[in-house]
C-alpha cells in the first residue's frame, strides 16, 4: 500500500509520473516537527535500513548521517555524507517494515541513528516536500512498489553489457585503434572504448577535435566493423567562446542558467569559463538534447553525461572576490589561522554552496533559485539525451549513462558510480551500492573497474574485475596521471583473458536477470537479508550479494588473500570456474565455510533448483550464442526451472511473450 503525503507547496520533480491521491491526517511511524522541518521515526535496537542509492557505507545505513546533495567529489571516504545523486528512498525493516520516498529536489538530511543511536530522523532545508509511505508483505515486496510508483528502468542495448576500455583520455584515434588492436591480439574480449575530453575541439560539447580524431564518421565505422562501439563523454558545461555554435544559439535563446540580474551565470569547468544550459526548463532541455545529433549522425550510439552535479571549478564573480583577498596576504605573516584562512580561499573555490544560490532556472515561466532543485539538474541532462533519442532514433537503444542522478533520472539512463579510487575498499563499496542503487531503479550500473583515482596494482585489477563481471555496466577506467591500467599492461594475460572471458559466457543468465529486474521492477542484486530474513547471520552480510534469481557472489576485496568466508544461508553448490578452463563443483552445507580462491578464480554459489543458463563466450557480444545454451545447475530433489529472457537487445519490443522462455531440468 502506498500513500502520499503532502507538505507546503510541492515542487514538481517528475521522479513520479502518476501521483496518487495525497492522504488526509497524519503520517504513520513518523513525529512530524514542522517548526525543524523534520520527521523522526524511533528505532528499535535490531532494525535495519536500507536504500539511499548511490553512498558510502555499508548496505544497512543505519549509525550514519546521509546528505542528498549532488556532489562531485572524487573521495569516497567514510566521513561522506554524499555523492553524485541523490536518492530519497529507504526501507526501515524491523519490528516494522515500511518504505519512505521523500520527493523533494532540494538538500535533505538522513540521519539514521548518527545523532542517536535510536533515532532516524529526516530534515529538509525547506518546507515543500511530497512523502510517500510504503507498506508490504517485506521489504522486497515494498521495494517492488516502489519501483512501479517511479517507472520502469532504462533499458541498455546489448552490446553495453560487454567489456568497455576506458581511460580519461586516450587522446587520439590512433591510440583507440591500438588499444582496440591490443585486445584483439591477446584474445581478450572487448565491445567497447570510451571517449573522455580530449576528443572535443577543446572541451567543447558536441565538437570533434579534426587533427586527432579526423573523419570521425569514418572512424567510427572501422571501429565497428570490428566490433567495437565508441562512447564519447558530454560535460555539463557549455563553453563561452564567441564562433561557438552552441554557445551563441543557447545565449541568444536565453536557454542558459542566469543570475539574480538576469545576466548569465558564468562558472569555470573544462573549457574554463563555462555557462549551464537550463535543464529545467522545457526548451532549454529539447534544444540540449538536440545537440546530440551531432554525434548520433556520425554513428555513435552511447554517450556518458559527466560534471552535472553540476561539478564548478570557479565561479567568475568568486574568483575576483578571492583574487582581491589573497592580494592582502601579501608581506603577512601567516599564522595558523592565517594560513588556514589563506588555503581555505582557494579550496573554497570549487562547488561552494554560496554558488549554487547565485543562479536560477526558469522553469514553466517561474524563476527557481538553483540550490532550491539542485538535485534535478544531472537529472534532467540526462533527461534532455534520453528524450532526444526517443525522438531522434525511436527505434534504436541508445547507451546513456551519467554521473549525477536523482530518482526518476532511472528511466532515461544508467549511472557509473564516479569517481573511485584504486582502493581494495572501493571493490567492496561497489559491491554495497549495487542493490541500494537497485532499490531505487538504478539498474543498468558498475563501478570504475580498477580504480579512478590513484595508482592500482594487478591484483586489483583481477580481483575487481571478477566482481566487475556481474554488473550490467563493465568498464575499465581510469584518471588522467594515474598507472595505466588497460589489462595488457600487467603480465597475468591468461588470468585477464580467463576472467573477462567470462563475462561473455555468464552474459545469457545476466542479460535475461538484468531484463526481468527492469519489467518487473526487481532488483537484480540483493541482500542476502531481503531473501533469507529470518536468518540472523544472513541478515548481515554484507559483503556477497544474490544476482538474480539463481546465483550468490562472493568476490574477494582483500590484498594478498588467498580466499574468503563465506556464509551459506543454505545448501548450495560452489562452482570454480578455474584458469586452465576446468570447473570444480562441490555442494557445501549451510553455514560459515573458508573458500580458496585463487586470483584468477572466479568463484560462484548456485541456489537449490535453479539452472544458470551460459554461453560458450565470444570476443564480443555479437560473437556469443544465445540460443545453444549450456547449464551449471544444482538439482536438489526436484525440478529446476529457469525463465530465460532473451531479446535481440537492440529492438524495444521489451514486453512480447516471446522473448521468454521456461526451462526445465
Ligand atoms: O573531474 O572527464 O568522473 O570519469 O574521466 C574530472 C574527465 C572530470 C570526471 C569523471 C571521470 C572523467 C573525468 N571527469
């Protein structure tokens, strides 16, 4: 049961397409306090909370302090309180299980027992919110109508389900055609190669740069022609350069972002000074959208929105400001507080919040101060690519992914979850976020595989690949001045070539559990806690995750381990998919179980009765055979039944009967 609650004046975010009828009286479960702009909800000691997307911590939220307020920053660490998106919905499962979804594009607070240990306590920074309150049979059950109330995931073609090489950048053609025929020599699967900001005539949106990337249309189409698809980058920012097609049409339509005077707002991204487009604004956004063509009409068929927190380096005005101050530093004795006074000048520059109250949108004829519905903006650039595709090209999938999010921002397009370090933490913080961003719609997702940031190693590189594997988005990437980390720089080629390989042979079972998540509005990977809840060890794992129906993982995120713990909420059967292309099988009771996994072993548990249907592999998903299929399978008395989705993973004819099929064993 879902209801809706209503509170000052409702601003309009689109998360919902379909609103129900708001509730009279009062809220269930929560102490409203209208003077603090909160609710409380009393905790029992064993209750849990799940959900909040994309975020730091563990996959129950509880003794810590969540902030929806899209951020760009680049260090995921446990004193977060927030990243790119901003995702309202938690489920409180205890002596009580409900939902709450609290719709409101502005900066919220989540304080789930931080402040006391007893206490989840929601706090807007104003007082227009729309609640919803969701009651089921369990916390799967809530989350399934939550995912109806919000719509139907984006759906990714196929080929984004392959191995994707990325590296912030690879900075001219020659260098995409080589890392391409890299893979290609040594046997390791590739679909794909991303773009990053060096392909742009200097980082401007929506042009190429002629002399490292010439006859683009035609480069693309080598590319192809072997299979691979090229994913350029779109940045937020529009760069003011006069000649500059883009920035003169939005200018002279008024479709940028303005100041309180109705000048536009300049901050500095890439390109330095930049304006945003209003993607708030209907027009602004068709005309964003448009500007996709550019690309599309050359072949492309992925992009990945990036910088739309939106991300400011400076604001022209605060630059000055600052300039101006540093100026009186000049022959002072720098003091501990001078000094601090003095740095915190020019670390202050960057996405400071007095910024984001200093442009405004216009939206529907209304002018909106920005910090008001900051959480919309990734959102609706996204929006703006999704729903110029429709138009563009209705017949085609178009890959979309993006940085920032807001829910509702899940049926235009996947996400990434920015930018991560080369971190043995940072492969267990993928593994959480993927069934709390689950929970809010976010299906089609995965982490920078290897790390963003920093220096990885290979080891981490094979053990976050394994992980890496599973999740609908697989890709390499990394930043600019970091190891390089394309996997033919390391030595252990058959252990790369053995781990990637088996992507392709898992892609049957992962493509059909990724449709039937997004259709049925499930989650493709799950807590052991939403499937086994009367367990009271299997309600805190934290580290292994149900995909699908059928399987449990249990990557290993540690250096220098030789294998991990595992616990067994049940019998089930551990397959070990070896490098030297054997397969051990051993049934394992129920229970705490030490399990070897070598680093190149890729380990799996499959569930009683269930077939995990596989492929033989291919270098490429166009390579793999879909329809031959092959089974690991652990039949415990009885019958084992698959529903086996399969599409061709290009048309959208999403919902027809026939792309599934029932197997038994
Ligand atoms: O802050 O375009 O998250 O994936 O490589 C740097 C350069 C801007 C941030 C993205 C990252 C990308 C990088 N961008």
């Amino acid at each position: 049961m879902i209801r809706r609650y209503v509170y000052g004046k409702v601003m309009e975010t689109e998360a919902i397409m379909e609103k129900p009828q708001c509730q009279e009286g009062t809220i269930p479960y929560f102490t409203v306090d209208e003077e603090k702009m909160s609710f409380s909800f009393s905790m029992e000691e064993s209750d849990r909370v799940y959900g909040l997307g994309e975020n730091v911590r563990g996959i129950n939220k509880r003794g810590w302090i969540y902030e929806s307020k899209c951020s760009d920053d680049p260090n995921h660490l446990e004193d977060r309180r927030s990243l790119y998106g901003a995702h309202n919905f938690i489920v409180v499962d205890g002596k009580v299980q409900f939902g709450v979804f609290v719709d409101y594009p502005g900066i919220l607070t989540f304080d789930v027992g931080y402040t006391r240990h007893s206490e989840l306590k929601i706090t807007a920074s104003d007082w227009n919110l729309d609640v919803y309150v969701i009651e089921g049979e369990d916390v799967k059950d809530i989350v399934k109508q939550f995912r109806g109330l919000i719509g139907r995931s984006y759906i990714a073609p196929l080929w984004a389900f392959g191995y994707g090489q990325s590296r912030w950048s690879y900075m001219t053609a020659d260098e995409v055609r080589d890392v391409v025929k890299k893979h290609r020599e040594l046997g390791i699967p590739l679909d794909s190669v991303y773009l990053d900001i060096d392909y742009m005539e200097r980082y401007k949106d929506f042009t190429l740069n002629d002399e490292t990337f010439p006859d683009f249309a035609e480069f693309n189409k080598e590319m192809k022609e072997q299979n691979i698809h090229l994913v350029p980058i779109i940045d937020a920012g529009v760069k003011q350069e006069e000649g500059y097609p883009v920035y003169e049409e939005g200018l002279e339509k008024g479709y940028f972002c303005k100041k309180e005077d109705g000048t536009p707002f300049v901050a500095a991204v890439w390109p330095g000074k930049a304006l945003f487009p209003d993607m708030l604004n209907k027009e602004a956004r068709d005309w964003f959208g448009d500007q996709y063509k550019f690309l599309l009409d050359q072949g492309v068929e992925g992009f990945w929105n990036d910088m739309n927190e939106p991300a400011i380096f400076y604001t022209e005005d605060r630059l000055k400001d600052v300039l101006e101050k540093l100026d009186t530093f000049k022959g002072k004795n720098l003091d501990l507080n001078r000094f601090w006074e003095f740095t915190g000048l020019v670390s202050g520059l960057s996405n400071n919040v007095e910024d984001y109250k200093m442009f405004y949108h216009n939206i529907n004829g209304e002018k909106v101060r920005h910090d008001r519905v900051h959480n919309l903006f990734g959102y609706n650039m996204t929006r703006a690519a999704g729903e110029a595709f429709e138009r563009l090209e209705p017949d085609k999938r178009i890959l979309m992914f993006s940085r920032s999010s807001y829910v509702g921002m899940h049926r235009y397009g996947g996400i990434w979850q920015g930018d991560n370090k080369s971190w043995w933490s940072h492969i267990l913080l993928n593994l959480k976020m993927m069934p709390s961003l689950n929970m809010c719609g976010f299906i089609y997702t995965g982490a920078d595989l290897g790390g963003f940031g920093s220096d990885t190693t290979e080891d981490l590189v094979l053990r976050w690949l394994a992980l890496g594997i599973f999740t609908p988005l697989m890709r390499n990437h990394s930043a600019m001045g970091t190891r390089v980390q394309e996997v033919y720089r390391f030595e252990n080629m058959d252990g790369f070539r053995h781990i990637i390989g088996l992507r392709y042979r898992f892609l049957p079972y992962l493509y059909s559990e990724y449709m039937k998540a997004v259709l049925r509005d499930e989650m493709m990977f799950r807590p052991l806690a939403f499937d086994y809840p009367q367990d009271s060890h299997a309600v805190n794992v934290e580290d292994q995750l149900l995909l699908g129906d059928g399987l449990m993982i249990a990557p290993v995120y540690e250096q220098n381990a030789e294998g991990r713990y595992v616990y067994l909420p049940e019998k089930m059967k551990m397959v070990r998919f070896k490098v030297d292309g054997t397969t051990e099988e051993e049934i394992l009771e129920a229970g705490h179980h030490y399990v070897n996994i070598s680093l190149t072993d890729v380990v799996v548990f499959v569930r009683p009765n269930h077939l995990i249907p596989m492929s033989s592999g291919g270098q490429c998903v166009e390579d793999v055979d879909f329809e031959n299929l092959q089974y690991i399978s652990y039949i415990d008395n009885g019958e084992a039944v698959y529903e086996y989705y399969h599409d061709n993973g290009y048309e959208k004819d999403y919902e027809n009967p026939e792309h599934i099929r029932v197997i038994r064993m």
